[in-house]
C-alpha cells in the first residue's frame, strides 16, 4: 500500500544523525529547558527571519500561549477559519474566548482579505490566519496591515507551513506572533510533540517564556496569570536542530512531487491545486472531487491510500451544536470535496507515477 506518509523511511535516512544526537543529549545530563533548546530557538528564530523563538509543548498549545501573550482573555473573541482542523478553535476555547468564523477563499482555500477586515469590522480581539495545506496565505503583508491599523494583533499558524515564502520573506515574520507545531509528519517534525511561538517583539518573548513555565517570573514565583507547563525538551530540540538545515531541501523535495502531480493528473473530474511557488510547501497535496467516496475507494483497490483533511468544519463540531454561525458557504463546500493525496520528500518517480496513473484511470 502506498502509504499517504512515510516516516519509516525518513526515520532511517536522518538515523545516524539522530543517534548523534541522542548521545549529545546524555551525555550533557540536561534534559529539559537547556543548551539544546536554547540553540534550537535561536536557530529556529534565525531560519523564520524573527528576532525570537519560544519552544512549547505541541502547536496547539502555541497558539493557545501566543493568543494570551498578545492579552487576549476570558471572552474574548478570536477570528480563525474553519477547514483548518479545529486546532486554533480548540486552542481559542480552552482559553475562555470565543471563535468568530471567517469564510475561506474557494482557490486557495485560506482566510481572504475580505474576510479578515469582516472580522475586524466586527470587533475581534484578535486575528489567526492558518497557512493551510503549506501554502502562505495570500495577501498576508496587507492583512497585517489591515491589523496593525486597527491595533488587533494577527496571529500565523504556520504548523503546515514551515519554510514557504512571500517575496523572500519566511511565513511566520508577517504576524505579531507565529506558532509552529513540530508533530512527527508536519514538514519540520520532531520524534515525538513539539512546538514554538515566533515573534519580533520582547514583551511577547517575554510572556511566552513565562507563560510556558508556571507563570515563573523566576523560580517558584508566579506573575503571570494564565501560565502552566509547556515546554520543549532537549531531545526533541536536538532532533529538530538535525532536521532544521534540510528543511529546504525537503520542501523542495515535496514541492517537485507536487509539480510532477501538477502535470500528471489529467482527470477532468479531479481539480488540482497550481502554482506550487515558494509560497507553497506543499505538507499536503489536497485535490477536490466531488465524488470523494468513489476516487478513494477506487484509489484503496490501487493500493493508494488517501485522507480528509478536514471532514468536519470546525463550526459543525459536535461541541460547538448549536451555536449559530455565520454562512460558511465555501468552507462547507470543500469539506465535502477535499482529497488528500501520497506526498512527502522520500517519495519515488514510480511511487508518484503509480498515484498519477490511478487517478487519471478514475470515472465517477
Ligand atoms: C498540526 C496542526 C496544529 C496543532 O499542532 P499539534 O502539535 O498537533 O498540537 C495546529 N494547526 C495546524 C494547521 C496543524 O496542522
């Protein structure tokens, strides 16, 4: 079966590497919030292009710290899209404060600009964008603007999205804070949970470092309300500083399958997505069909596996039955429509040809 990731393979490519640095890490008796970390958040911090990187637990809880740390509270209200996994929506909730839902661009499947200045016009406390599927949302540099403007803080989530570039600029250097996950399969992925808050101002940096650590503002005494304990330990650092220098090379990596998918797929019922620039690193490779069911039941019988990435909007989560919402008109309509297809660097010319064949052999 070709699988829709492998992490097998890229286990055993970076294994000696890895090995390397698993004795580095025991052999230095450190094992949480040390010199691993702290030179993987300076790296990291470097590679976005931003002044600071704060290490976290997992993505989720980077946005949850990063949207306190930019003063949202209790009731508050936060604009995310909904075809994004309920992960900033979960995070938005946990935190006491409530989701107000932008409608996603039919295309390129992110918040458009008019749909963040709905939200500002309405009153949010602040802004989260999601750079879905590894593709930098258009018109990011204008809706940073737009909320600068208004003094409404605008978050990225960047945790599919590591390394893809706007005119030269890293995604998670446009926002007040950026927060990346470093989950296994994600393009910058650990051997285990992981995550970061980036940002380019100190007060933030600051509330981040506390905010992650008990609300310490040194050992024992808490001053920052609203902390606990979310940190990155040193293996994970140290596994991450392995992967961080091939980063662009595994986007470019997966950036050439999804050209070579670009190409090859000539179904007229399956429509794929294009200009696959460096705005795009390409962490998932999402067609739409309209007969879903049938591509990937014909797919599974090619020995290709498939998944939804998301079947269920978040405003149609069941914990979220009976809130009204507004109109989620195009968010609704890709539910229903997206396919996600085999794509990751240590893919194969057969393996992606093999993909090519068996979805251009489908007939609804
Ligand atoms: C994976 C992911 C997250 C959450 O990251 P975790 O480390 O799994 O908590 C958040 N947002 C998006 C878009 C993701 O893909």
């Amino acid at each position: 079966m070709q699988k829709i990731n492998n992490l097998a393979i890229r286990l055993a490519r970076y294994r000696p590497l890895l090995e390397e640095a698993t004795q580095r890490v025991l052999a230095s008796g450190w094992l949480v919030l040390g010199p691993e970390t702290a030179a993987f958040e300076k790296e990291f911090a470097a590679y976005v292009g931003v002044d600071f990187a704060v290490g976290v637990a997992n993505g989720s809880d980077a946005i949850e710290l990063a949207l306190r740390a930019l003063g949202v509270e209790p009731g508050d209200v936060v604009a995310t899209v909904a075809n994004a996994g309920m992960y900033t929506c979960g995070s938005i909730l946990h935190l006491g404060a409530q989701p107000f839902f932008m409608d996603v661009d039919l295309q390129t499947q992110c918040a458009s600009i008019a749909e963040v200045e709905a939200a500002l016009h309405s009153g949010v406390r602040a802004v989260v964008v999601t750079h879905l599927y590894g593709r930098a949302v258009p018109g990011i540099e204008l809706m940073a603007k737009l909320c600068a403007d208004r003094g409404v803080p605008l978050i990225e989530d960047c945790a599919q999205a590591h390394g893809a570039c706007v005119d030269g600029r890293r995604v998670g250097a446009f926002g007040d804070a950026a927060c990346f996950s470093f989950y296994p399969t994600k393009n910058l992925g650990g051997l285990g949970d992981g995550g970061a808050v980036v940002c380019r101002d100190q007060k933030t940096e600051l509330a981040l470092r506390q905010l992650r650590q008990y609300g310490w503002s040194q050992k024992y005494k808490v001053t920052c309300p609203g902390g606990r304990n979310s940190r990155l330990d040193e293996l994970q650092s140290a596994y991450l500083r392995v992967f961080l220098p091939h980063l662009d090379r595994d986007n470019a990596s997966r950036r050439h399958w999804g050209h070579c998918y670009e190409r090859g797929l000539k179904n007229p019922w399956v429509k794929v997505p294009t200009d696959l620039g460096e705005n795009h690193v390409v962490h998932l490779f999402v067609v739409l069909v309209e007969a879903r069911e049938s591509l990937a039941a014909h797919l599974h019988q090619c020995g290709v596996a498939t998944d939804v990435h998301y079947p269920i909007p978040d405003h149609q989560q069941p914990i979220l039955a009976g809130n009204t919402v507004r109109a989620l008109p195009c968010t609704e309509l890709l539910a229903k429509q997206v396919l996600t297809l085999p794509c990751y660097p240590e893919m194969t010319e057969q393996e992606v040809a093999h993909v090519v064949e068996s979805v251009n052999s489908w007939r609804p």
